[in-house]
C-alpha cells in the first residue's frame, strides 16, 4: 500500500480531530488496566526497588477498596487523595477507582475547602495505610463499574477546578505511549507528587498501559521535572507560555488533557 492511499485511509477513520488511535481505548475504565496486566503479567515487576508485583498490586488495591468500604466510601463518591508515602498514594488512586469512586488531587495537597464543592475526607496523612491494609479483606467485589465517560478524577487549583473521565487519562496514557514506543519489561524512573493530572497519567496509570517497572534508581527511560535527575531522557515541564525543541525532549503538560 502506498503512503499516500495509507494517509487517506487513515484521514478517513478520524471523526474531526480525533484520531482512532484515541478514539479506541481499549479499556472499559482505569481499574481495568490493573485487571488486565493480572490476565498473563501478574508475577512481572511493577515497583522494581520493592519487589511489588502486578499481583501485589491488585491484592492491594482490592485491600484498599474494602478499607474505605469500612470507613465510609461508597461508589461515585469523590475522595480526596493527599499525599502518602510511595507507592500509598499510587495505591490509594486504584483503590478508589476500584471503589467505582472519583480521585480528588488539590495543588497544594490540601483538603478542599470550597463552599460549592464537596468530597469525602477518608485518606489521613497520620494513618499507618500499610498497617489498615494488611488488615483489610483482600476479596472486593465492586457494586459499580466506571465507564468510560465516568469521572475519574477532579483536580482543583487555586482558581480553577477541571474534571477528567477515565476516557481522557486513558487517552493521554495512551498517546504517551505511542510517542514515547516504551517497551514492556523496561524500567521507568520517575518520582512526582500526587498534586497534578500529569502524576495520575505517567506516575500512576502509564506503567500498567506499558507494562513497564517503576524504579527510583538507574532506569531505561527517565522522567526528570525542572533540576530533579541528572541527564534525563526527557523532561516534565509543568508550567510553560511557548513551545521549543529542546534536547533531551520535554514533554509539556496540559491538565486540561489529563497530562
């Protein structure tokens, strides 16, 4: 096929700018990313410098959704979500998406405390998470299923709110990955705190779409915000007004995209 048939081809399945790349996510919500990997990757590495496998993963996160079952959450609540110690914060965003909830990030990582918005305050700073957890009932069985067009998560900073359905994080995970062409088994350094969208997209629901190991040490690919690693392979830029070419590659973020 030539290049040109293939382009027209290709033009031809986008309905307006979406491409069908985008448009064919191949998930019914986030939580089935955890799900999937467990099919034919359980004992593969996820958290490579704590031994963390797929299948601890979901042990966990079913943990976690019955844990805050017990303390009051419930499906289609929104839960915010402050900043735990790694992986707790990874850990505590699928539990409550496995919950069938909506994950709230604050830029500050304080709780809320708009007049017109309200969430549950479930998840404290001062909990020993890991000692709930190995208490909690690993056998959940969820009463809710997300769509795709569900909400998944509310970021809220200092003047504005944005609202992000599994679709769109799924979407950007999604274009990470074909721009990116990360390979299953590599390891990916990156470290960011649970206070952006970008967090969510590459700290949190990329290694599952890739099939790729979390690590804090040397790695295939590194993630590097603003002075944080040495020689990364690309950079995270947060706050930006233009867009440059820079070496090694930034990757620059739009929480409005989820990433």
């Amino acid at each position: 096929m030539n290049s040109d048939l293939k382009d027209r081809i290709y033009s031809a399945q986008c309905f307006g700018n979406i491409e069908p790349v985008e448009f064919m996510v191949p998930y019914p919500n986030i939580f089935s990313l955890v799900e999937g990997q467990n099919v034919k990757y359980r004992d593969a590495l996820l958290y490579k410098d704590l031994s963390i496998t797929n299948k601890d993963f979901l042990d966990l996160t079913n943990r976690a959704a019955s844990w805050l079952t017990s303390i009051g959450g419930k499906p289609e609540s929104r839960i915010f979500l402050p900043s735990l110690p790694f992986p707790y914060s990874e850990i505590m965003a699928f539990g409550i998406w496995n919950l069938g909830g909506t994950v709230v990030l604050t830029d500050d990582e304080s709780l809320p405390k708009r007049k017109d918005f309200e969430c549950l305050n479930l998840v404290s700073t001062e909990i020993d998470i890991q000692g709930e957890l190995s208490k909690s009932n690993p056998d959940f069985t969820p009463k809710f299923r997300a769509n795709l067009l569900d909400e998944a998560m509310i970021f809220l900073g200092k003047d504005n709110g944005i609202q992000l359905s599994h679709y769109s994080l799924l979407v950007n995970a999604n274009g990470v990955q074909i721009s990116l062409d990360l390979q299953r088994g590599s390891s990916v350094k990156v470290n960011m705190f649970p206070n952006t969208a970008a967090w969510v997209v590459l700290q949190v629901i990329l290694p599952f779409y890739t099939g790729t190991e979390i690590t804090h040490k040397k790695a295939d690919t590194t993630f590097s915000l603003p002075g944080q690693f040495e020689n990364p392979d690309y950079l995270i830029q947060p706050e930006w007004s233009s867009i440059e070419k820079t070496d090694p590659p930034t990757l620059y973020l739009l929480s409005e995209n989820g990433g």
